[in-house]
C-alpha cells in the first residue's frame, strides 16, 4: 500500500462527500390571572445552547491500523488517498465558512503517527496563515504523536483530540490491537497538560503562544462487554484527570468479519443507549450525579425506558416529595423535569413570592413530570408515593425528552 500523496481525480464536492464518509467514525404553559409576572426572569436565566454541528474532513484512508470497527482499517482493499495539506485547506476553509462553525480535521494513520501528525499541521497552519481563517479549527492527535508535534497543533487549533474507544484495556486486543493504553493515555495526558501550561502563560504574558484551550475523546460503548457504569465511571475519571471538555459516545458496530479478528462477534450496539449515556454524562458535569448513583450495581445499565434521573428517583422515592419553596439549588436538580434553567429560575423567582404550581408554570417548568415529586407551600397534586407502578409509567418518555 502506497503512502505517497496523491490528488483523487474527483472534483471538490465528491471529495467532501468522500472524505465525511470515512470520517464519520468520529464522533452532541397556562398562566393564571394571578400569577405574579416572572417573564424577566426566563429572559436573563437560560440554558446553554446545544453545540454547533462542526463539519468534518478527512486528511487521508490510507491507515496502517487494522481496526476492527473503521471503515478506513489496512486489512480492507479499496481505492485510498491522501490529500495535499493546501489542497485540503482549501477545503476546509470553504467548509468552515459555508457551514458558520468551524471545521473538524482527522485523519486515518498514514505512514505513522507523526507523519500523518506533520501532514494535519501543515494543513491547519495553511488555514490559518494563507488563508487567514480566525474561526473554530478541531483537529485529531494520532494516538502515539510526539509532544513536539502536539504542541505545534495546539498552536494552530482551538481544540485537539485523541480518542480512547475503549472502557477496558483488554479491549485494544479485542477491536484495534495497534492501540493501547501507552499510545492513547499519554498523548492525552501532554494535552492537557499543555492545554494547563498554556493557560498559565496567556495570565502572565499578554503576547504568551496561544495553545488550544479544550480537548475531547470518544468512547465506544458495546465494545468490549463494559457495563454503563463501567463507561460512566471512566469518563469521570477522564474528566477529572484530563480536563476533558467533553467525552463524546459513539456504538461499537462490528457487523461484517474483519480480516485478523477471527471470533468477534457479531455486535450492533442501540442508538438508544448513547442517548442514555449522554444524558448521564450531563448529570455527572452539570448536575452533580455519580457513576454509582446513575448505575448502581443493581443496575449497572441504564434504562431503556427511563432517563437516569428519573430512574434514579424511582430508586429513592423515600427523598420525595421535595419542597421547592425551601430546597436548595442541588435538591432542586434531582426533581425530574427541572434541569440547570429552571432550578436558577426557582431560586431567582423566590426573592419576589411564594412558589406556586401556577408560579412554576409561569416560568416554564412542565408539570407533566415534575408534579409528582415536588410540593409548593406543602401542596402536592401528583400522584400518591405508594404508588411506584403509575409513577414509573408516567415516568417512561420518548428519547431527547428534558430530565
């Protein structure tokens, strides 16, 4: 398999469209007469809007790794290429312009790891200095990359990433034995580290090198048998250690036999279960929740039916109802329906009257959920707590649904 850069002869639209493709293993009320008028309220106190949709391009499918699960893996035999960095910067730029957010740079591993590494560089420092792009620039660190090489990325990139995949080491044998804990952990480690240095420096030194300020990983949940706990318990640690701005989940598909993987089985991991994840990877940053509480060893799965915090509070009925009038901002987070937004709201709106179901309306909460597990002024108009069977089905929501 040659390694040597070469120009595919499609034109630029079916190269975008190539390269996203292989890319894509990367991985986001009534109201009452006299109910007092909080609009102000829910005008200065609101959520954090969702991130941007980034487009993704591909430097090159050439890849030397042999992963079980990548389109782009060396045991399969189909057309590769590898794009001239300018050429891609090119592409890049009139991706991030046309699409308003930024652009995402990977890559399959090429040659080796700097090497590929040396050829991404080149591509977003084309995109910074000839075509002076200022906007969002994501680029992949190849696992194993040299901390010279990392720092140069840092320099040109508003965010850096190398993804882990695994919950298990085993699991690196199991789905992409090029991999291992050495060659992902510590190129993570010297981000982070870097991310910190850097951040140090622009408080001292006005003019210090401006480093990239986040970085980000992905999981692949299914992969290696780990349970939800087992996933959620190493994102924890991963955010604690690393400063992770996020940790991205994407379901391990193993469909069709990889050549040099005799055995493995055949896995096609629910959607579902990502959209599970992610809500409890949002209680965990957000809301304070752990590991432990969101998948107990009872139930080290999250539930298919149940958001983890409602799922939560089936397990701890015994907490509720909760007084919204007295609680504070933290038990104001475990009553589900009531997220970061209205809990600010509830706080906020206390200063000014007595927290009413009408009140709670008027600021926006749906009472549909959170009725059952709150009291205003002692009052409670949910159903009776002897009676986990109708609240656990009033409970059942379709996915994306607030927690």
């Amino acid at each position: 398999m040659t390694n040597i850069i070469v120009k595919t002869p499609q034109n630029p639209t079916e190269k975008l469209e190539q390269m996203q493709q292989d890319a894509k293993f990367d991985v986001v009320s009534d109201q009452d007469a006299f109910t007092p008028d909080l609009s102000f309220i829910k005008e200065k106190i609101k959520s954090k809007p969702p991130p941007p949709k980034v487009p993704k391009v591909f430097l090159s499918n050439d890849c030397i790794f042999n992963c079980a699960y990548c389109g782009c893996r060396s045991g399969l035999d189909f057309n590769r290429y590898t794009n001239d960095p300018k050429e891609l910067a090119k592409i890049s730029v009139d991706c991030a312009l046309d699409n308003g957010h930024g652009v995402f740079i990977t890559s399959g591993i090429c040659k080796n790891p700097d090497y590929t590494e040396e050829l991404i560089i080149a591509t977003i420092k084309s995109i910074r200095q000839d075509y002076g792009y200022k906007g969002y620039v994501h680029a992949k660190i190849m696992p194993g990359t040299s901390p010279d090489l990392i720092w140069q990325a840092g320099l040109y990139a508003n965010r850096i990433d190398v993804n882990i995949e695994v919950a298990k080491n085993e699991g690196y044998d199991q789905i992409a034995r090029n991999k291992n804990k050495k060659n992902i952990l510590t190129p993570m480690g010297q981000i982070a580290q870097f991310i910190r240095m850097g951040k140090e420096e622009r408080h001292k030194y006005r003019y210090a090198p401006q480093f990239a300020n986040s970085q980000t990983t992905q999981l692949m949940p299914g992969s290696t048998n780990e349970t939800d706990f087992e996933i959620l318990r190493l994102a924890s640690a991963l955010y604690k250690k690393y400063d992770l701005a996020r940790v991205y989940y994407s379901p391990f598909k193993y469909m069709h036999e990889a050549k040099g993987y005799p055995g493995l089985p055949h896995i096609n991991t629910p959607d579902w279960r990502m959209k599970r994840l992610y809500q409890a990877d949002r209680l965990m940053q957000l809301y304070g929740f752990t590991a432990d509480e969101l998948a107990p060893e009872e139930e080290n799965f999250l539930s298919a039916e149940l958001d983890p915090k409602a799922a939560w509070a089936m397990r701890n009925l015994h907490l509720y109802p909760i007084e919204v009038n007295t609680a504070d901002y933290e038990m104001l987070l475990r009553i589900p329906g009531i997220g970061t937004t209205f809990a600010a709201r509830i706080i906020k709106a206390r200063k000014y009257c007595k927290i009413t179901h009408d009140v709670l309306r008027e600021l926006g909460v749906s009472m549909k959920r959170s009725m059952h597990f709150l009291t205003c002024n002692g009052k409670y108009k949910g159903e009776k707590s002897d009676k986990p069977g109708a609240f656990r089905a009033l409970l059942i929501t379709p996915f994306g649904a607030s927690v």
